[in-house]
C-alpha cells in the first residue's frame, strides 16, 4: 500500500451530512490506483488513517469515496465540512477484497443490503455488475433513518432507470413513516423474513453482499446462511473492529517472550526481534520498517502475509478463507509468535 499526494477534483454534497469527494488521478498513477468494485482507499490525514471505499465504477476512470459525518469524528467532520475542491489529501492505493466475482455471461441474482455509508462499495459493486452482466437480476435493500439521508439517492434512481429490469431498488427508512409498512425499520431478522416472504425468492439467489453497522451485518449475513446461502456466497465488510488485538489472544499463550523473525517486504529482507506482547506490524514498525497497515484489526487485509516458516497464533477475522489459511497466508495485525523462529513474505501473495 503506497501513499500519494493526490487533488481533490470535486467535493458534492449527497445529503446534509454526506459528500462525493472524487480525486483527480493523474495519469503516471492511473496503474498504481487501478481497482476492482467494493476496494477501498485509505487516508492519511496528520498521521490518522481511515479507510473509505470506493463507489466509483471502475471502468470510469474515476475515483470517488462518499463521506457520512460520524459523531464525534474529526476527521469525517473535516472532509464534510471543511475540504474543497483544489486540497491536497494523502491517498493510498486500493486495497481490500470486498466485492464479488465477475460472471458476464451467467444468468444469476445478487442480493444486496446497505445501511448508511455501507452504500458506497456496494453502490461501485451494483456499477460495475450492471455495465458487464446483461442477465443479472441486483436486489438492493437499503436502510437509513429518513428519506433525507440516503447518501447516492439520485444515482441510485438514475441505475432504476437505466436498468430496469436488472435491478430492483429498496429503500427502508427507520424514522419514517410509510404507506407500506414492509419498509418502515431497520433491516433485521423480521425484515429479513418479511423481504424473503414478498419481494425475493432466496432460491433463486446465487450470492448476497452486507455493508453497514457491525451489528446489522452480523445479523443479516446470519439470516442469509440460515436461509441457505453457502457461506462463500456471502459477502460482508465491517468498518470498525469490535475489539483489540489483545482481545483476541488466545489466554494461554505457548510461546516464547521473543522470537526470531526474518521478513521480506518489498524486495528488502529483514531480521528482527518480535516479542510475544506485538502483533507483527507494530513489532515491524518499531523495528523501523514501514509495515503495510490500515485497521490493525483483522478487517481490511493490508497486511497479509504469508507465512513461510514457523507457527503463529491468529487471531479472528473476517478476511480470510479456508484456502487462504491453507496456502499459508495470514494477517500481520492480529498474528502474535508461537514458534522460536519464523519467516514471514509481504511479497508473495
Ligand atoms: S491492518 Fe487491516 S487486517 Fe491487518
């Protein structure tokens, strides 16, 4: 993941609360920044970092992130509010796996449920599925408090428009009263129920995507397994983790207080003294080697790895899959040492 000085080409309100920031890429950096829908970018701002997916289409050469102010946040205050057309931010490549694979000439359905900002990959997932998939059929179940505040409204309309027959947009508003009831509240099990009982056949799915709060992602993504979607059909991304590292380590730790471990990143390798206290990117970094990392929390995978000698303890995740554990790969933030030396490639992934 590398950091690039880039200009913000536009800053568009979407709703009280939320912008399109869209920034200008110049054209030596279009390789670098190239990505696939339901990536994100991370900012750096005065040593704060924050991811914010992508909602562009990729095959539009543009690069947009929307913005929803949180409480209390300083930094989405300030893109909000405060940045304009014209400033300079720190922007890293695109990075992340949410999304789901392409399958141009396959007939299939895709479900999709948002909350608030958790629109924005999935709004760049439902571009790019409708320009490249003429047989698809996208259900998109999106929640927000009030009509007010749905973030990418005219845009999402504009894709009703332009597809009609594709996709099937569903906007749900939990402080907002309705004609139909079915999209009053918040999307959870009983509206599950309700969505699969009249507006989807779950048969007929072949695989969904969650993006919102936590909670709501835990709860949905388990409605839709138990509704019978294989779990490698489910896809989900959560913002913020629901504990430390240290949470998740296991209590009765094996291992030895420093371990021995040679790491190669790009191109450069190097030795250093991992202590069973770090996990390996804040040993790295005090190390002084400029470990790859956004959340520190075993969601975004910026620091995968693969490990090529040795035994570490990792913790939970939502990253990785069965074949990436076998083929080696780990997540730098969340590994703690269990054997007296190991070897760890940045590179080979
Ligand atoms: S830094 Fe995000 S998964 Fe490790």
């Amino acid at each position: 993941m590398d950091f690039h000085a880039l200009k913000v080409a536009l800053v568009k309100n979407l709703t009280k609360d939320s912008v399109q920031i869209t920034f200008d890429v110049p054209e030596e950096l279009k390789s670098e920044f190239q990505f696939t829908s339901g990536q994100y970018i991370t900012l750096d701002i005065n040593g704060t970092r924050r991811d914010y997916s992508l909602c562009s289409n990729p095959l539009e050469d543009e690069w947009s992130i929307g913005v929803k102010a949180v409480k209390g946040g300083n930094i989405s205050k300030y893109l909000t509010q405060d940045l304009k057309t014209g400033d300079v931010l720190n922007v890293s490549t695109p990075n992340g796996r949410f999304g789901i694979p392409s399958k141009p000439n396959e007939k299939r359905t895709l479900l999709a449920f948002a909350a608030g900002s958790g629109i924005t990959p999935i709004l760049s997932v439902i571009r790019y599925t409708l320009q490249t998939e003429e047989w698809v059929n996208i259900y998109l179940f999106y929640s927000n408090k009030n009509p007010e505040k749905v973030m990418f409204k005219e845009e999402l309309k504009a894709l009703q428009k332009l597809y009609p027959n594709n996709f099937h947009l569903h906007l749900f508003y939990s402080q907002h009263q309705l004609e139909d009831w079915l999209f009053e509240g918040r999307l959870d099990e009983h509206k599950f129920e309700l969505i699969l009982n009249q507006l989807v056949d779950i048969n007929e799915v072949d695989e969904a995507m969650v993006c919102g709060p936590n909670e709501m992602i835990k709860v949905i993504a388990n409605e839709i397994f138990k509704a019978g979607i294989p779990k490698k059909h489910i896809h989900f991304e959560l913002f913020t983790p629901d504990y430390t590292p240290l949470d998740i380590l296991p209590e009765e730790m094996d291992s030895p207080d420093d371990v021995q471990v040679t790491v190669e990143l790009e191109g450069e390798v190097s030795e250093l003294v991992w202590n069973r206290e770090k996990n390996l990117i804040d040993a790295m970094l005090d190390a002084g080697i400029e470990a790859p990392y956004s959340c520190k929390g075993g969601i975004c995978s910026s620091c995968m790895c693969k490990l090529e000698e040795g035994e570490v303890h990792l913790g939970d995740n939502f990253v990785l899959t069965d074949s990436d554990r076998e083929e080696g790969l780990i997540l730098a933030c969340i590994s703690r040492p269990k054997s007296a030396s190991i070897k760890i490639n940045f590179d080979d992934i």
